[in-house]
C-alpha cells in the first residue's frame, strides 16, 4: 500500500510541476495585511470554491478529488493554481488547511492527499508556518481550508 502512495504521490509531483501556467491575479495585491471582508471577496472569484457563512473565511473543496483517490479529478490544477496566487496574496495570513478521507482507509488517502497538496504549495513558495495541515477520516469536503488569523 507504501508504495502505490509513494507511486501517487511521484505521479502527481510531475504532472502539477509541470503545470506552470499563467496565474490569475487576484485583488490588487498592495495590501498584506487584507480584511477578512477583502479576502472573502477575493475567494469568491476562485473557482471550484464553496464559502460558508459567517463570520469566518472557511473555503471548501469538495469536487477536487473524486471518491478513494489521492490524485486531484481533471481540472483540480486549474483549481489549484488560483488557489496557490490567493494564497500567496494574502502574506502574512495563516490558514488550517483540513483534509479528509472516505472509506475504510479514509485516514491514510486524507494524508496522501495533504502529502501531495502540501509538496505543490511548497513547490510554488508557500510553504513554512502560513499553513496548517490537518487530516482526518470521515465524509465532508475533501479540502478545506480555514483562515486562522490576519496580520
């Protein structure tokens, strides 16, 4: 089972490395330390994306993989990348990003998940403590990420 992950994971690493499309620019990027209301309409803008209500910015993701498997669904890079830019845009803020697994090794797919997300975002320079990583089994989006605080 080690080493399907270990496959997945190298499969994934090549097919989004080599992803190094155009960004979309998001905002205007003069501020760093945006409010909340700034970057909950900033978030609205990216696609793929489902807000929750109120009073804080929660983000979720639940068509970016399919069911069982670690490898984002065609499609999950051009969500990805817009992702990575807001992100990057909004230096200084921390997220918790949360990743979860269905099934009988939800727990185990949930890290393979978060494993390859979290070598994309490093790979695009977001990497360090911004970001957050949990994982846990059980049904929900399959990504979600929670802004923590602001700067």
């Amino acid at each position: 089972m080690g080493k399907l992950w270990g496959c997945t994971g190298l499969l994934l690493g090549v097919m989004l490395g080599g992803c190094g499309g155009g960004a979309i620019q998001l905002g205007t990027g003069t501020s760093t330390a945006a409010p909340v209301s700034s970057l909950r309409s900033q978030a609205q803008q990216l696609p793929g994306v489902e807000l929750a209500a109120g009073e804080l910015l929660r983000l979720s993701y639940p068509q970016l993989f399919a069911a069982g498997a670690a490898l984002p669904l065609a499609g999950g890079v051009e969500q990805l990348q817009p992702l990575g830019d807001f992100l990057r845009q909004a230096s200084g803020s921390r997220w918790q990003l949360r990743l979860r697994g269905e099934g009988e090794n939800g727990l185990a797919l949930a890290q393979a998940r978060a494993q390859l997300l979290r070598d994309y975002f490093e790979r695009r320079g977001l990497a360090g403590e911004r970001l957050q990583w949990q994982t846990e089994a059980g049904a929900g989006a399959a990504l979600e990420l929670q802004l923590a605080s602001v700067p």
